[in-house]
C-alpha cells in the first residue's frame, strides 16, 4: 500500500508582500522585477523543481482603504496590492513549467459565470490540466464599489450566489462532449453539431444560455480551492472544495477543523479523501537553530508596527487605527471580514490573555528552525491528523521558496513523506495521489 504523502501549494500575489508584512524590506526581497515576466517563471521553476502541487495568487479587486480610512497605510506601508491580474502571469508560468498547477482567485460576487468560466477553461485548455480556481465570495465594501455596488452583500447571500454560480460554470464546461472535432478536410466537416449544446442555466441570482466557445478542457473543470473558515464557508467547502486553505490556531484546532470538514463532507455524500485541507505557514529555515532564530528576529524587526495593524484591518474589514476592541470591530465591519482572519486573532487573545488591540498587532507566527525541525513540526501535523499538507506563503521572495525547496523538501522526502516525482498529468490527478 502506497504511503500517504503530504501536498504542498504555494501561496503568491502578483507583488512584493503577501501576508508578512515586513519581507518586501529585507535587503534580499526581489522588488525591481514586479512587472517582468521572468520573475513569474522562475518561482513557477523553483516550485516545480521542488514537487509543488500547485500555486495560486491571493487577490483583491482593489486598494484597500480600510485602514486610517485612506489608501496612505497600504500604499505607503507596501500592503498587499495586486499589482497585475493573476489571469495574465499564469500562462506565462505556465509556459515553462509541465506539472504545477496555476491558481487564480476569483470571485463569485462579482464576476459573471460565462467569463470565470470561459477564462478558466481557457487556462485549463493552455496548460494541460493544471488550472485551479481560488473561489472567494469577496469580504470588502471597497470591491463592490469598484463594481457599482454601495456595498458587500451579506455572507450567507453571497454564499448561496457562489453556490449557483459554480452550478452555472459546471454547466457551461459541460457544454461540450470530450471528442467533438472531425477536422474532415475532405467532407468538410470541423466539429460534431450533435456533440455541443446550450446550458440554459437559470436561477435565482445568474442565468447563461451558453454554450461556451471553449471545448471541453482535459480536467473537465479547474480544480477548485477555497478558504471560508465560517459556519456557511465550511458548508459551501465541504459540497464544491478539492483542497481548503484554513488558519488553524495550533494543533488541536487544526485537528478539530479537519474533522469537522470531513463530517461536513459526509453529510454531503462526498468522501472526505475527496478534499486536501491545508493550513498556511511560512518558514524561517537556518543550518542551525541559531542561524534560523537570528534571521527570524531580523525578519519580525523589518515590521513596522502599522502595516501589521493595517494588515489586519483589511483582513478584518473594520479600521484598527479607530476600533480597538473585538465588540467594536464587530460592530464596524458590516458584511465585511474574513471569518477566520478574526478566530485568529482571538484565539491569540485568549491564549496570551492580552486585548483584542493587542492581539491584532502580533505578527501571525512564522514556523523557525533547521530542515529537520521544520519538518518535524509538519509531520506532527500531518501524521496527528490536522492537515493533508500545507500552503505554504513567503516571507522574503523568491528566497524563502529556495531554501524551503533545497533544504525542506529534501527532508520530508528522505522521511518518505513528499514525492520525489510528480505521479499525475493533471493537477486533480496530482492532488488525488496519496
């Protein structure tokens, strides 16, 4: 019987920061490379030469505003800005890589089924089955307006949206049957008529006649990812999601979010193997204990005391530099927030019996260490039953990728518990794999 192994994805945005908010300043962050393409295929290479599953870009379909109520914090402080559309970096990626898969995020609130469904398809169509769709429901005011909306709809709405829209999409790349081309030259005859049909999807919140112009592609649809840590979110995963994104707060809540994922599952009649939850961590990895606690401390003292604050107020959808407690953040957000950004900072507020303020200013945890006690640490997870792997997102880029690929992969490989070789042709086949 084949072991289990762990699957790993990268977490990316088309800029210097994602989620650390100080790695943009460390004197080796790659900064002069944002818009070149070559900066998109080298980390799609040294993720590819470490096994990666797949990556995908985290994404906002603005400036966030939240923080101070003005753009001054995120842009000033080097906040976590989209600089370009995932959309158009990850053919390029793909363009020199033959395994990883390519992940955008894109939201059901805003974006209508026929184009997340044409463009998805499109990409799935390019890279040969390694398409992954990161499906957010949005969580900010400022997104609806960019869109001419006043604001968020409310969680449970756009959770039921989302729920029709992947109905939508499934139709539409269900247009197509798998072998419709004739390409007759002779009898002139380019595609079977009777192998292509309409979708005629209608429902509450989308409809589309369909068809899609784009064949069926070699998954059938893109594999989907999702991160909704609330009651709702948790449900919507546990019927469409093939690998969740999660935030646990230390072991035991990860082992207590895995199994409630699964039960959900079950419930939905789907079986739990169907489903890789990953939790998020970024590593400092030194030769030594010291080396990696020396370059931790120099990592953390790179954050200036504001962009963590305003790191969290966009995550939160409320302004920390006004609301201090955790009833007042409540009472601002609205509709806005991310459910688990906030379970996070009050688990670390209860546990270090500090304020919610307080709480909110923490840098989130950084996994320090050798190889050998990163992976130590992983695999407690991973064998204690709280994980499928990890997504795994950078504090200083494209560095922190390098060394996690030559010194931790190598690692958990000699331990037997991380391919040395992908086993799949698609990206769905790769995370089906044990």
């Amino acid at each position: 019987m084949t072991a289990r192994r762990m699957h790993l994805i990268a977490y990316l945005k088309t800029g210097p920061t994602a989620n650390h908010p100080g790695g943009w300043r460390h004197p080796e962050a790659a900064l002069h490379d944002i818009f070149a393409p070559e900066r998109y295929e080298h980390i799609a290479r040294v993720l590819e030469d470490a096994c990666f599953d797949a990556c995908f870009f985290a994404d906002l379909l603005g400036l966030s505003d939240i923080h101070g109520g003005s753009l001054d914090a995120n842009l000033r402080r080097g906040g976590q800005i989209s600089y370009l559309d995932p959309m158009t970096v990850l053919p390029v990626m793909g363009r020199v890589t033959r395994h990883l898969g390519l992940g955008a995020t894109l939201s059901t609130t805003f974006l209508h089924p026929y184009h997340l469904a044409r463009s998805l398809a499109s990409l799935d169509l390019l890279t040969g089955g390694r398409a992954a769709w990161n499906i957010v429901t949005s969580a900010t005011d400022l997104e609806a307006r960019n869109f001419g909306v006043a604001g968020i709809p409310p969680k449970a709405e756009r959770y039921d949206r989302a729920d029709e829209v992947l109905q939508a999409c499934t139709a539409l790349w269900e247009c197509w049957d798998p072998d419709p081309f004739v390409m007759d030259r002779e009898a002139g005859v380019f595609i079977d008529p009777a192998k292509v049909r309409h979708a005629n999807f209608e429902g509450r919140w989308v409809s589309t006649r369909g068809p899609l112009s784009i064949p069926r592609t070699p998954q059938g649809r893109p594999v989907f990812l999702q991160a909704g840590a609330s009651d709702r979110g948790r449900d919507f995963a546990a019927r469409w999601a093939e690998a969740v994104f999660c935030t646990p707060h230390g072991l035991a809540d990860g082992i207590a979010f895995r199994r409630d994922i699964h039960a959900r599952m079950q419930a939905q009649e789907r079986s739990p193997e169907a489903c890789r939850v990953l939790p998020g961590i970024a590593v400092v990895v030194g030769e030594t204990p010291s080396i990696a606690q020396e370059k931790a401390a120099y990592l953390q003292s790179l954050i200036e005391p504001e962009a963590q604050t305003m790191l969290h107020s966009a995550l939160l959808g409320a302004d920390l530099a006004r609301h201090r407690t955790a009833e007042a953040v409540t009472a601002a957000q609205g509709n806005q927030g991310i459910a688990g950004s906030q379970d996070r900072v009050l688990a670390v507020m209860r546990q270090d019996n500090i304020s919610f303020a307080e709480a909110a200013a923490r840098p989130r945890n950084l996994l320090v260490g050798t190889a050998q006690q990163i992976a130590d640490e992983m695999e407690a997870w991973f064998t204690g039953g709280a994980c499928d792997g990890f997504v795994v997102f950078p504090t200083v880029f494209p560095r922190m990728f390098e060394e996690f690929g030559r010194l931790v992969v190598p690692e958990l490989q000699r331990r037997g518990l991380f391919r040395t070789a992908y086993a799949g042709r698609t990206l769905r086949e790769n995370l089906a794999a044990s």
